[in-house]
C-alpha cells in the first residue's frame, strides 16, 4: 500500500457588500455579518487514487461556479476535477453568489408584473461579479489544499452528539393522519414524530507524521439552521463547533460534512412548541420573517458543546490507532433515478391556478409573500411537467471513497434519515459517512410514510425523486462498498 498524502486548506467566503440570500421562500438581502461564512477542503492522495472534499457554508452546491472553477482550475499538477466532491452545509444563512433563484423560477412561470417590487440595495453582489468574486476564493483554497499534500496518517472514531431533532410532526386529522412540518407539537391533535433522530457521529482524524492532529472531519446528521430565517449571513452552529474545536486542539482544520437529514432540524420542536405558538405558524408557513421564543446562541453553543466532546472522546481511541498507509480507493457513480412525476391532470390544474393568479393579482395589486408560498406548489408543478418532457430520470453523481477500514459515501439530496440508517447498518465497513447534498442540488427525497404524511419537503415541487429513487441510492451505493471491502 502507498502512503497517504494529506493537505488541507482554509478560506474566508464572506463578502463585504449586501448578497442575495437563499433558503426561505421569502425574498432575503443580508442586513449584517454575524460571523464568517466559510469554505474548507481536505486533499487525500496516495498516486493511484485522489479525492478533495470542499465543504461551503452555503444552502446549496453553487453549480453555476462550476464551469468557470474547471475552466480557470485547468490541470493543476495531477488534480483531475471530477474528483473533487463539493458539499454545503446547508447554512440557510447564506448566498449561492449568483441569483435568487426562487424568485427567477416565480418570474418564469407567474410572471414579473405580478411579483412583490424588489427593495434592495444598489451595492449588492450578485451576478457574475458575485460569481467571479467566489471562484476567485475557491481557486486559492482547491489550490493551496492541493498544493499543501505532504505524507501523514488517518483514524476514525463513531461516537454521539444530540443534534438533530425531527422536523416532521404527526397530527391526528379527522380519522386520519397528516404531518406538518415544524407542526406545533402543543397542539392536542400531536400524536407524533415520523422519523426518529439520528445522533450518531462519524469522525475522520489526519495526522502529521510526527502524531500531531492536523484536521478533523465531522459528519453530523443535522443542517445548520438555528439562526435559518433572519437576514444576517452565519455559518450557523458549524461556526460555534470551529471555535471550540480550535480551542480544544490547537489550530487544526474542521471540515463540516452534513449528514443525511432531509426530515432532520437542529431544533426541538416539542421544547419550545408551548412558547412558539403564534410563531412556529409563520415559521411553517415561510411566507415572512418571524423571531421565535428561543435564544439562538444558547442552542448552538450546547451543540457545539455536544459534538466538541464527541470529537474529543474519539480522539482518545483516534490516536492510538493511527494508519499512515491506509488502503485508499475512490469510484464515482453516475446513476440515472426515476424523476418523480407529476400527472397531466395535476399539471392542468397548476395551469388554471395560475390563469387565476393573474385574474386576480396585477402590477398595481400585487402578490404577497403568503401568496407566492401558496402558489410554490403549483409552480413546482408546471416545472416538473416541463422537466419530464425531457428525462424521465434525475442524473445523480455519487462519490463513494474507501479509506482504511471506513467508507464515505455522498448524494446531492436532502435526503431522508432511514436511507441513510439502512445504509450505514448494511455497509461493509466499519463505519459509513453519508455525506448529502454533494454535487448536484436533488431537492428532498423522502421516504413513503413522507408522501404518505404530506406537507412541505414531501411533495413534487421540493422533490426531484420519490422512495422508490432513494431506494436505488441505496442499493447502488452498498454494491459500490461491497466492491471496495471485496479483498
């Protein structure tokens, strides 16, 4: 076996003029920088197989930078682009450097005369500028962790940290069921969560060859967003977990991997249910901007806390067993899953609602954001119909990587908690990171109790595949680590 070699990189992304913000369905210009948001990147490379993790304090992969990224990147000493992995975490405190998108796809198909009037301020960075602007940063960062590859060793550790919640609550309706996501679990009609928790924590360790800790990478099974609906850019609780880990271990690098959690929050909803009743209305409703009855900081400082002594009960088996040849092999999977549909009679009637979106709203009466989030479905899908007159498939890139005796594994999804148990639990190895929203932007992939339940994150117009897609992710990714652990 060869040697590894490891490099590792560090950048400051946040601009110093107003961006567009993305994540909530209301239109959003940051005010203020609470703290940085971030890139970093982990090289791993022994001369037969190379791979280069980026992780953003971003909502989703910025695929429009790209191109342009491979385009000025160019052969970069060895470094071949399709092996880097870039993955968000999913921080809905942030910019995409480029457009709003949502507003884009509004205007596309309800038409700009009918859209609330944009306020925003003429400094703003967006466009190419804001594209150039950020892949000028990720230029210095893929090079200097590229660049940064000297020899050294890995370990892992698994361990715990209570982070993500449920954000799908169960409600008893009539004699039915139904599930609204941040439901008001004080409400008599709660019965309870669809999917449970998932608290596990998946460490990987890099060390120099003289035993010193060099970085971290941390696979937490929640998004980061504590601070999601305001308007001030944040790294979210990733921002507190850097801190304290810096603290704790000297100035070493901390790479966020979000594991898998579509139906996750890092939120309890049933704490702070009884005090939230009026505000988890507006919050489920994401038509505007609402401060809820929780100190924000408080939550991410305790799970910074959490996944700080997560990280450091690991290291105490970590650096007994350190692997400085670690078998080392990458294979990227381009698969092809079933596109969720949508019906001709579905399509039709999204049709109709929006002849009567334009009856009744005009440029001297126009939407208002509760409207646009009640037209998000029929919006979702008139474009889904377009989309399936071309493919009747989702092009999916999954990286999946073989290091010592663990794997990683990532998909472009928010992808629902049990996808990712069945796979860590059926594995080969001895641990499975399941690293979501890498390389591509699917949307949601819920589970059937999910389309069963209904309510935003389950539906045609924040899904691009249903269970039935998740459960070739599955299979496919599992034949894949079954390859690698064959010897």
């Amino acid at each position: 076996m060869n040697e590894i070699k490891i490099g590792w990189a560090h950048e400051n992304i946040t601009p110093e003029r107003p961006v567009w913000m993305i994540g909530q369905m209301y239109h959003r210009v940051s005010e203020y920088v609470r703290d940085p948001i971030t890139a970093t990147a982990l090289a791993l490379d022994n001369g037969e197989s190379h791979l280069m993790f980026v992780s953003l304090d971003m909502t989703e992969v910025p695929l429009h930078a790209l191109q342009p990224l491979k385009e000025r990147l160019g052969d970069l000493n060895g470094l071949n682009f399709e092996n880097i992995s870039f993955g968000v975490t999913h921080t809905h405190n942030s910019t995409d450097f480029n457009e709003d998108f949502l507003r884009i796809d509004s205007e596309n198909i309800l038409g700009s005369d009918v859209l609330p009037e944009l306020d925003f301020p003429d400094d703003i960075l967006c466009g190419e500028e804001a594209q150039t602007y950020f892949v000028d940063k990720l230029i210095r960062l893929i090079t200097n962790a590229w660049e940064s590859r000297k020899p050294g060793g890995i370990s892992t550790a698994h361990d715990y940290a209570a982070v993500g919640f449920s954000r799908r609550a169960v409600f008893a309706h009539g004699d039915a069921e139904e599930t609204i996501m941040y439901g008001d679990c004080s409400d008599d009609r709660f019965l309870r969560f669809e999917p449970g928790g998932d608290n596990a924590v998946e460490i990987l360790y890099t060390w120099g060859m003289d035993g010193a800790l060099t970085g971290v990478a941390i696979n937490v099974p929640c998004p980061s967003q504590v601070f999601e609906l305001h308007r001030f850019l944040s790294a979210d609780y990733w921002g507190f977990v850097r801190r304290d880990v810096v603290k704790t271990f000297g100035d070493v690098f901390v790479l966020p991997l979000c594991g898998a959690a579509g139906d996750l929050c890092p939120i309890d909803l049933v704490d702070i249910s009884k005090n939230n009743k009026d505000e988890l209305q507006v919050w489920a409703g994401q038509s505007d901007e609402v401060y809820r009855n929780i100190d924000m900081d408080e939550i991410c400082e305790g799970i910074s806390a959490r996944v700080n002594g997560a990280v450091m009960r690991g290291y105490q088996k970590a650096k007994q067993k350190i692997d400085f040849n670690p078998v080392f092999t990458h294979e990227i999977l381009n698969l092809e899953l079933p596109l969720r549909m949508v019906s001709e009679e579905d399509y039709l009637a999204a049709l109709k609602e929006v002849e009567r979106i334009h009856s009744t709203f005009s440029k001297e009466h126009r939407m208002s954001n509760t409207d646009i989030v009640r037209a998000f479905e029929t919006q979702g899908d008139i474009l889904r119909w377009k989309l399936q007159q071309d493919s009747k498939y989702f092009p999916c890139k999954v990286h999946v990587v073989r290091i010592g005796k663990i794997s990683m594994a990532t998909n472009p999804f928010e992808l629902f908690s049990e996808f990712a148990q069945r796979m860590k639990a059926r594995a080969k190895s001895e641990q499975l990171f399941v690293i979501q929203m890498s390389n591509g932007i699917g949307g949601y992939l819920p589970s059937q109790a999910a389309i069963s339940g209904g309510s935003y994150s389950s539906k045609p117009a924040s899904t691009l595949c249903g269970p039935e897609g998740g459960d070739q992710l599955v299979e496919q990714t599992l034949d894949a680590i079954i390859r690698m652990f064959a010897d």
